[in-house]
C-alpha cells in the first residue's frame, strides 16, 4: 500500500498543497489505516460529488443548520432522517418527514438497513451511502491530468463514481466527464467571475430578443466569444409534430452557417438520456463515442453538448460546440460554463416560445371576436310583428361562437316561419355549419310551400354536401295569418313543450323525424295544433335540458316541464323562467353547451 502511495504521488505534478492535503488524508484515512469511514456522496441535487464522511453514531439529515448533513431545499423537513450506527453497518430512520424517505426507491418506514451503494432520495436530492472511498491505483493517477483535481473537493472525490470510472480513464488518454443539466444553473463555484460576466452578457442580449430564431443566433454568437476555440456550433430543437430533433440554428467561427448540418446522434442522444452536459476531449480516444461514424466524419476533436431542460422537467433540445484543434481543447472548466450558458439559453428560448403563444393566442381572440360579431349578425335582432302574437328569445353560446340557431322567417304570402336548430358539436366548427344552414333554411322555407317538404329538401341538399361526420337537428313552426294554429315539422330535434290555460304537454308523436344529415333520403310530415287565446310554444336546445348539476344530474324534461310560470305569464316571463330555474339547478358548474330558448304565444 505505501508502495502505491509513493507511486501515486509520484505522479501527482503541478497540485497545489489544499488538494494533496486532502488527498493524502482520504487515502491514509480509507486504504491505509483500514478504520470503517463510510460516506454519503451527493449524486444528484445540491453539489453532486460532494462527500459527507459518517463518523459519529447518528447523523441526522435536514434543512435546520444543525444537522450534520445539511440539504438546502425547502421541500425538505427541518430534521427529515437519521442514520444510527450498528456496528459496522448503518440504519436509516425518517423522522415524519412530509415529503418521505426512499432507499432504492422504496419509501421508509420505520428503520431500513443501508448497504454499500444504497442510494437514498431525500425530495430531489440523491446521496449514495459508500462503505469506503475507491481504491485509487498508481496507472489511474498516471491518467489523471491538472483539471481532474481541481474537481477534487474536502470531503469527497466528486466526480469519480465507480471502480469501473477509473478503468475508463485507464484506457484512455481523453478526460471524459458529465455534468447534471439540471442543476448547473445554479453552480458558481467553478470560475465565478467568468460565468457571471457570460451570463450578464447573455442577458444582456437576450432583453430585446422575442423571437426564438433569434434566441437561437445570440446564444451561438454568445458561445463562440466565450469559447474561441470553437469551430462549429448546432443549436436542435424538437418537433411536436415528429418527436424528432432537428437543427434549427448552425454557426461556424466565419458566421452564421445552413441549418442541413449533419450531426452526431450518438452524442446527441447521449446528452438527453442523462439529461447531462457532455464533454470528450479527445474524440479519438474517447470510448464512448468510438462508434459513432457521423463524428468520425466531421473529424470532431473535441466536442461539448448539453441538453436544453424545459421549466416542467423533460429536455425540449440540445447545444453543441465542437472543435477540430486538439492544442486547446475543452476542458472541465469550459464544460461548467457552458451548461451554465445552456440552463439561460433554454430559458431564454421556452419564453420566447411562450411570447410566441401569447401573440398566437392573442391573434386567435381577435379573430374569434369578429367571428362573435358574424354569427350575431346571422340571428335575429328583434323580435318580430304577427298579427294575434307575440315572440321572446335568448340565445347564449357556450364558446366564443356555437352551433345553436334560431331564426324568424317571414315567407312571400305573408306566413312566418319560426326555426330552431342545433349543429352537433360545439366552437368553430359548429359555427360555419350554422352559418351555411341559416341560408338553406331561408332558400328552401321560400321554394316549398309545405313545411314538411322544405325539411325535406333542405335534408337532401346536407347529405349531397357531406357534414363531415355531424348532424343537425331542426325544428320548423309555421304561423298563418287569420289561422288559430301551429303548424309543426321536427327533424330529431327536441320536442316543443306547448302551455294551454289548463295543461303543460310535450308535442311529439310519429311526425318528427331522423336529424338532419344522418339518414339516407327521408320524406318529414307536418303536424297541425289548433290552439286557443293565452297558448304558448316553448323551442329550445339541448343545453337547457342538459344542464348538469355538482351531483351530476341533468336537469332534463321533467323539470323543464314543471318550470311554468305562475299565473298569466307572457313570452318574456316563459323565457326568464326557464333560464333562472336552469342556472339555479346547475350551481357553480360552467355552461357546457349552447343555449337558446323561443317562446311564441298566441294572445288571440
């Protein structure tokens, strides 16, 4: 062992004192003297690599400042867990923590036995417990270059993970690491004054930049001055459409380049699946990426990617700078900043992504505001004069614009035509299709003397004209001067419910047809009512009798028909009553459907 230790330090050229200190007290204390010192190393969250050496019989885990491993995280309790020593094994307790305590991904309750390798999530902080530091070989220490130990830290080796990492680099001459993408951000331990002069100077050129091709340029032309080493930059982002990656800005040291670059999947992908900042030195030797033809072909050297992570988890794209000149590769350093300048470019681009949304959006409310005014301007704005009767209507859309239609015709010898209709669905498609049925009504109530055969050839007219999997209900009255009567069509639409002096009763019956739309070619009847002084027809859609309820109920025909107003009401009472007694029963529940109402009644 001290054979090895000599070796080692042999080895060790241009190390300050701090980090020799430290390393030559990890190895006396864990290889050399043989005395039981487990660790808790940080994995994810936090300061990954960081160690906590477990040399008292409990140790508590928390957010408080007296515990003696401290997680700065809101979401974690003040004393969260404990880990009590027995013998040479640990066990760990949660202590009613409110978010939990997983080993292994299983939750803790009561105590869990810890083992070598056991990794304990804490909210979004991960430590793996290690019964020892590695054993550090004398050919590993020959590999290790200058930067390598700067990333050695009091406490703990912070990037070396497993045995298998030290054959890695024993194999090769390349320093190969990763960083966490997700917490990078937020590191200024590494070269602070550097990072802080990029990022405000990326800020600085993001604060007028709105659009994403944009974002896209200033980052490249952002990195390229940092890194002046850099030969080729690639900015991908992915395609909601095709799930696929795609460069959608390029930029070489000469200026902004075609985005038909080709690029490294292998890299690329590597990058997303870890959700880490990449770096190889040397291309060349690095392992990992021998295979990859695509880097072979564009003679990349040295190469550093990192995902572009959304705010709701999950990467949406990826930046790499690549370089051919081995003399001044990319080093750990430059891999700290440029993760760091990837977090405030992917930022950067998510808004203005979202400010794309937002004037989209905007756009669309515009133009469902002109289409509000249209659909208006296809209903009726007044009510109509007929001798002997009197007329009330609502209508209200569930959307900006609906599907619901209603309409008073007035037909060359002076009979008027009352219409109710309703296009299935809902939004803007019900809407042109009400729009193109409010003209064939009208045409065919004019062409067809009998209501019955203007239903029908208004049917014919929809079916040569395919609705595109919808239907229509429709439902016709005819009023005729000097004539003491309701002459009815129906195609499927809800049944009027007719009020005499002494009765409420729906109007339904073998006359009311299949909707409009659904069937083969179908010939619709009429159905003629006498009706007396004081009767009154109520017409309406699907959103009144449908209105739902918190329990879930319909409101429903039954209680449509007990919704008769007391007394001598007229149109305008039959109207308000039927809409006060549907929104009392749907309660704080939003409007789900359109809604329009028409009363007629006959005052004689």
């Amino acid at each position: 062992m001290w054979l090895r230790l000599c070796r080692f330090c042999v080895n060790l050229r241009n190390v300050d004192a701090d980090h020799f200190q430290f390393f030559l007290r990890a190895v006396l204390s864990s290889q050399i003297s043989g005395d039981f010192v487990p660790y808790l190393r940080v994995v994810q969250g936090g300061r990954p690599g960081e160690l906590h050496d477990l040399t008292d019989e409990r140790i508590v885990l928390g957010r408080h400042p007296s515990c003696e491993v401290v997680l700065d995280n809101a979401a974690i309790s003040r004393q969260h867990a404990r880990l009590i020593r027995q013998g040479q094994k640990f066990i760990l307790e949660d202590l009613g923590s409110r978010n939990g305590t997983f080993v292994n991904g299983k939750a803790v309750s009561g105590s869990s036995p810890i083992s070598n390798r056991d990794r304990i999530r804490i909210c979004d902080i991960v430590l793996e417990y290690l019964d020892d530091l590695p054993v550090i070989d004398a050919t590993v220490a020959e590999g290790l270059r200058y930067h390598d130990l700067q990333r050695l830290e009091p406490g703990g080796l912070a990037t070396i993970e497993h045995e298998s990492d030290f054959q890695d680099l024993e194999s090769s001459s390349s320093i190969i690491t990763s960083l966490n993408a997700s917490t990078i951000g937020n590191r200024f331990d590494v070269r602070p004054e550097v990072k802080l002069r990029a990022i405000v100077e990326m800020t600085s050129q993001f604060s007028g930049a709105v659009d994403v091709k944009e974002v896209m340029n200033k980052t490249l032309e952002c990195l390229f001055r940092i890194f002046p080493q850099s030969q080729m930059g690639l900015l991908l982002l992915r395609n909601p459409k095709s799930d696929q990656l795609e460069v959608r800005a390029a930029r070489s040291r000469h200026g902004e380049e075609s985005t038909n670059q080709k690029t490294s999947s292998t890299i690329i992908r590597r990058a997303l699946e870890t959700d880490a900042a990449i770096l190889s030195e040397d291309m060349g030797d690095d392992t990992r990426f021998r295979d990859s033809e695509s880097a072979s072909q564009l003679e990349i050297r040295s190469l550093m990617c990192s995902p572009l992570s959304g705010g709701e988890g999950g990467s949406f794209g990826a930046i790499q700078l690549t370089s051919k000149d081995l003399k001044n590769p990319f080093n750990q350093d430059d891999l700290d900043l440029f993760a760091s300048v990837a977090a405030q470019a992917a930022l950067a681009i998510e808004n203005a992504h979202l400010n794309a949304e937002v004037i989209s959006r905007r756009e669309m409310e515009r133009d469902l505001e002109v289409a509000t005014q249209i659909q208006l301007g296809f209903l009726p704005n007044r009510k109509p004069s007929f001798l002997g009767f009197e007329f009330s209507h609502f209508y209200q859309a569930a959307q900006q614009v609906g599907g619901d239609y209603f309409d008073y015709v007035r037909l060359p010898d002076g009979r008027l035509a009352i219409v109710v209709g309703d296009v299935s669905g809902k939004g803007v498609p019900a809407a042109l299709l009400m729009a193109r049925l409010c003209s064939a009504v009208r045409y065919h109530l004019v062409a067809q003397k009998d209501v019955g055969q203007a239903m029908t050839e208004l049917n014919r007219e929809l079916l040569s004209n395919s609705l595109g999997f919808r239907f229509i209900t429709l439902v016709m009255v005819i009023l005729e001067p000097g004539k003491k009567s309701f002459v009815i069509a129906n195609a499927g639409h809800l049944p009027p419910l007719m009020f005499t002096k002494d009765s409420s009763q729906y109007v339904e019956g073998s006359f009311s047809g299949l909707p409009l739309g659904v069937g083969g070619d179908c010939d619709y009847e009429a159905k003629t009512i006498d009706i007396s002084p004081g009767t009154s027809l109520l017409l309406y859609t699907d959103g009144i009798t449908e209105t739902e309820n918190d329990e879930g109920d319909l409101f429903g025909r039954e209680r449509l028909l007990k919704s008769r107003p007391n007394g001598n009401f007229s149109t305008e009472d039959l109207v308000n009553q039927t809409l006060q007694q549907t929104i009392e029963f749907g309660g704080d529940q939003p409007q789900r459907d359109d809604r329009c109402v028409v009363a007629i009644k006959y005052v004689g």
